[in-house]
C-alpha cells in the first residue's frame, strides 16, 4: 500500500496551503495531506478534530506504528527535536519528503539531519492484504 501512497501524494504536489482544508489541487494542509490520501486509499480517517487535537492517537486509530521510515510511510514531526508532533508527511525516495508547506502548499523537500531530530513518530499503511471492512477501522468491534 506504500507505493500506492506515495503516488497518490505526488498528485497532491502543488497543492496550496490553507489551514483546515483537504481538496487534491484546491487547498490542503499537512493533516489534510494525510486524510487525502487515506481517503484515496479508500480508507476511514478519524475525524479533523481528532487530527488535529492529537496526532499521535489519531494515527494509532487507522495506521500501524513503524520503526523507520520508508517510502510511502506517514512520519510525524514536533517543532523541536523530542516535542510533541505537530506536522506530517509522508516519506518519499532518495531521502525526501512530501508535505504541506506554509508558504507553498504541497511540496518535496529533502528528509535532511533537521527534519530526522524532528522525527517523533513513523507509521504504516495498514495491510493491503486485510478485508476491506477492516481497512480504517483498526481497533473497533
């Protein structure tokens, strides 16, 4: 499901910012990027409340937590190196990166030294492999 991903987020690329939005070619920001792309991958992302209110647990509720970062992976970021996560991308090839950049919308940056300090946590797409009804609703009964 990576490589679904990451093509998915390329055809976010250009994307501009506007906070609280998620519309491919209209308006996104870096959660919007994410619940773009679950949504692509025909999965069920929690709610923008829920994003936006705590990464980490939103992230637990429809991915799985990986050790390191590979193409394809949602990694989340905190301002300062071990803070609280407070952006997301998702990781490319060639040590880059595809997030939402303030000032240019969505872009592919180098995954440089600055960015991996940041680095707080690095999840997977669940298992393509899984029934489709449980894709996105990971730990409900």
């Amino acid at each position: 499901m990576r490589t679904e991903a990451m093509r998915l987020a390329r055809d976010w690329l250009g994307t501009p910012y506007v906070e609280g939005a998620s519309q491919r070619g209209v308006a996104t920001d870096c959660v919007g990027l994410i619940e773009g792309v679950a949504r692509d991958l025909g999965l069920i992302a929690p709610s923008r409340t829920t994003l936006k209110r705590d990464l980490v647990a939103a992230a637990n509720l429809f991915l799985e937590p990986s050790e390191a970062p590979s193409p394809g992976c949602v990694i989340l970021f905190a301002q300062s190196p071990g803070g609280v996560p407070v952006h997301a991308g998702l990781m490319g090839e060639a040590g880059r990166f595809i997030h939402a950049h303030w000032t240019a919308g969505i872009v592919e940056n180098r995954y440089g030294n600055w960015f991996k300090a940041r680095t707080t946590h690095v999840f997977d797409w669940p298992d393509s492999n899984a029934p489709a009804q449980t894709l996105g609703q990971k730990g409900r009964s």
